[in-house]
C-alpha cells in the first residue's frame, strides 16, 4: 500500500470482501464455509493497518487517535447493527428460497462491492507538494482520479506541517527488518492481543453468556440484547479518543484504565447475582464500554513511535504486524475457551474459567503498557537512519517539518528532569 495507490488498494480489498460476502450465500457445505472465510482473512488482512496507515498521510500521529478511533466506531456499528438487522433477515427465511443469513450475505455482499467500486472516486490519494502533477502513465491511467483532499491555502499548511508525508521513498527489506526487529513493536503487540482476545470472545459468546441468564429468549431478543453492548463501546470511543489525543503521552494509562473497567465487567458477569441474574448482562456492558478506547490506542501509539523512529514503512509494518499477530488472541478466545473448558458447565459461576483466563491476558496487556512506557522514557523513540534518502531530511535523518519538531518539543518537556540549583 505504501508503495502503490493508497485509495486503489484500500478499494481492492473492499470489493475483494463483498465478493466473498456474496459467495458466503451459496454456502452448502462445511468445507465451502472455511475456504471462504479463510479467503476473507487473506483479502481483509490489510484493512486495518491499512486504514491506520492511510490516516498518517493526513494527520500527526499525536493526532491520529481521534481519527482511528471514528473509523473503528464501524466496527461497533457493524456489531450494533448486525444484531438488530439479523432479526430482520431471520423473518426472511423461505423469501425465494432462501435462508435468512443466505440474504443477509448476498446483500451485504453486494453492497460491498458497490462501496468499494465507488472508493476509486470517493477516496484521496495520498497528498501532492504544492503544484505537483500525480503521475498518470502505465497502469494508473487506466484508474478513476479521486478529487484531492486538500486544495490551495489548505494544501499549503499541510505540506508545512507534514512535509515528511510528500518525501515518499523507497523502501528496502532491511528496513522491515529494523522495524520486526525493533523491541518496542512486542509489547505493543501484547497490549493488542489481550483486548482484541477479549473483544472477539465478547462478539462470538456474548448471545451465549446472555441466553444463559434466561434460556427461554428467541434468536430475536438475543440479538436486540446483543446490540447495547458494541452501542456501549462505540460512546467510549467517541468520548475517550479525542481526551487520548489531547493527552497523548498518557496513552498507556488511558489504555489500562480501559482494560480494568474490562476487568470489572468480566468479574460482574461472572461472579455477581445468581445464574440468571440480570446483573451479570450489565457486566457485559461495562465489558464493552472498556472494550472502546483499547484497540484505538494502540494503534495511535504505534503509529507515534513508529513513525518517529521508521518512518512511513515503520507505521505500515508496524501495524500490520501489531494487528496481525495481535489477533492470535481471537483464537485463543474462539477455540480454546468458551468451547474447551466443560468444567465451565458444572460451575455455579458459568464460564467462570474461560472469564478468568480472559482476565489473566488482560492483566498482561496492562503489563505491556506498563513495560512501554518505562522503555519509551529510557530509550526514547529516536529515529533510526534507514538506506533510502529522502529529501528536506536534517543531518541526523529526519524530515523536519512542523509536526515533527513540535512533537519532539512535547516529548522532551515530558521526559526533562528538573534539577536542583547547587
């Protein structure tokens, strides 16, 4: 994505997600679900790191918390709405043959690929130097022109204070090695498996820790009491990223103070009331309102470290491997919890042990947090030079530029000592 059209590839991979959406409804065996939904992995893969990528083309890294945080509030909304619309599809069974999900895939199917068709004009490439003409030869020719973002007075400001954004270099291997090989990228991918674990087992067991307080709910009312929890999630995002971007340096404790609010639901859902009590759905609740600013601030401060220390290809790697790896928590939550304990189901508690495993890996997510915190103050984020040349570049290696030397001015007014006079 880098290195090609930020606005071609992101539409790539929407329109390669609602053809497998669609072909999801003519779905007739088991062999047929995993081969596609092992075909949207491969074709979703790039989504999100992309996205977060695509976001630092526009705005300082200190600033992109809020930004990722609006663009995750689709996922919430997709959770949200997936739920209310399923009971919807669930009254269309029979419609022309077909099952209720077989019409939920094909629409959303077909809807995707007119999103993602429309994303060649609708999204901006990323920016142009001032008076700069986008190149149009070989293949590019034959690809709709997005409208540019930002034009005149506009388009000035930000090439001063983003000038590293238009200094677009050619990466090598070595310097994905430097960044996979960069101490700072694992504990981070830490911080992401715990809450991405805990967020994908909430998602996939949720309707099964609900219907467990009343067995007697139809599909119907499970989904509906489904929606309020990623409801929950979307208000935390929308109310605790813009505070994360103003007080940027304090990521980590916004992120832990997410995971215990997290930590507290899990515990209430498992342990609060009896069995079928209602106290233990508000423990869901909380789970999603905690759930809310994780992933963002994560993301966000990847993207701050990275893109001081390795510039544009150290925000590209970093978050691919972040998110990609980091989703090894989903496994852990999908196969070998909720569906590997049956000493959850002769607990009085039910679920306790998988809860208390998902509170255990995120115990080690504010562990991380903590371990970050203490190597970015030791260490620091200091460029490291890597064997491309890019122009504007101080002698040290780095794009000066607005945002760049007003950063590092914030930085070091947190990290300075006061010293007593002698």
């Amino acid at each position: 994505m880098s290195k090609l059209s930020p606005h071609v590839w992101m539409s790539r991979i929407v329109i390669g997600v609602g053809i497998i959406g669609a072909c999801m409804a003519a779905m007739k065996a088991a062999w047929s679900l995993y081969l596609l939904r092992l075909l949207l992995g491969v074709v979703i893969a790039g989504m999100w790191p992309g996205m977060s990528y695509y976001l630092t083309l526009f705005y300082p890294p200190s600033r992109c918390g809020k930004r990722i945080g609006y663009y995750f509030t689709a996922a919430q909304l997709s959770a949200a709405v997936v739920g209310l619309v399923s009971a919807g599809f669930q009254k269309m069974d029979g419609l022309q043959g077909l099952v209720g999900f077989q019409w939920m895939f094909l629409i959303y199917g077909i809807v995707g690929i007119a999103v993602g068709i429309s994303l060649l004009w609708w999204l901006p490439d990323r920016p142009l130097k001032p008076g700069e003409i986008r190149n149009r030869t070989g293949w590019r020719r034959y690809i709709p022109q997005s409208r540019p973002a930002l034009t005149g007075e506009d388009a000035r400001l930000h090439y001063e204070d983003l000038t590293r954004v238009y200094q677009k270099k050619m990466w090598t291997w070595m310097d994905l090695f430097r960044v996979m090989m960069d101490f700072r990228l694992w504990p981070l991918l830490i911080m992401y498996f715990g809450v991405v674990g805990v967020g994908i087992g909430v998602q996939n067991y949720g309707t099964v820790i609900i219907q467990s307080i009343n067995p007697n709910l139809s599909g119907i009312d499970l989904s509906l009491l489904f929606a309020p929890i990623w409801l929950c999630d979307l208000i935390a995002i929308l109310i605790s990223m813009p505070i994360s971007d103003r007080f940027h340096a304090q990521r980590p404790l916004i992120f832990s103070l997410a995971v215990l609010l997290q930590i507290a639901g899990l515990l209430i859902t498992t342990f609060a009331g009896a069995a079928n009590s209602w106290t233990r759905y508000g423990g869901l609740l909380i789970i999603g309102f905690g759930l809310g600013p994780t992933v963002p601030n994560v993301m966000a401060w990847t993207n701050e470290i990275f893109q001081a220390r390795h510039g544009e290809v150290g925000v590209a790697a970093a978050s691919a491997l972040v998110s990609g790896l980091g989703n090894l928590g989903s496994i852990l939550t999908t196969y070998a919890l909720y569906t590997g304990w049956p000493a959850d189901e002769n607990s009085k508690h039910p679920f306790r042990k998988s809860n208390l495993v998902m509170i255990g890996i995120l115990c080690a997510s504010i562990g991380a947090a903590v371990v970050m915190s203490v190597l970015v103050r030791v260490f620091g984020v200091e460029r490291v030079r890597t064997g491309g040349f890019e122009e504007d570049e101080d002698e040290d290696g780095q794009v000066e530029d607005g945002a760049a030397r007003r950063e590092e001015q914030e930085r070091y007014s947190e990290t300075e000592v006061v010293r007593p006079k002698v």
